[in-house]
C-alpha cells in the first residue's frame, strides 16, 4: 500500500471537503509521480472555484515544495465539474 496524505479544505472557519495525494513511487527517490483526489461535501459549497483553489494550492506544493515530477488526476468522465476543475 502507497503513503497517502490526506487534508481537510476549509472554508469561512469550516471543513468543506477534503483533497489528498498518494505516491506512485517509480522506483528512484528523485523521479517520482503522485495522484491526487479532492472531494467538495455539500452542494452549496460547489461552483464556487473553492476545489479549483484547492487543485492549485496541493499543485504547488507538490511540484514546487515536494520536487513532485508527475501528477495523475482520474475523474470520472461523467464527472464534468471535476473535469472543469481539473481543467
């Protein structure tokens, strides 16, 4: 089983969601991937950029402060707000 991090999105004082990343180690310390998951809960906290701000603050973090080399998102294709998201 891969290492996963998991972090709560907060939101006006509160937990609206959470975003993770879990290593694909590719077998050399200095090249390796991650993928990453995010999860809004409530349907008013959607639509709102508030997961599309999430996707870039855990982006940044992984490639520039983890020295992350690849990223793999998979939604679900009937998943079009993720797929925006994502985007």
């Amino acid at each position: 089983m891969e290492p996963c991090w998991r972090f709560v999105i907060e939101h006006e004082g509160g937990g609206i969601g959470e975003i993770q990343y879990a290593h694909e180690y590719s077998g050399a310390e200095y090249a390796w991937a991650t993928g990453v998951d995010i999860f809004i809960g409530e349907s008013g906290d959607r639509d709102r950029g508030l997961g599309t701000e999430a996707a870039r603050t855990m982006l940044r973090f992984l490639f520039e402060e983890l020295r992350c080399h690849r990223v793999t998102i998979d939604p679900e294709v009937a998943n079009a707000r993720a797929i925006r998201c994502y985007e």
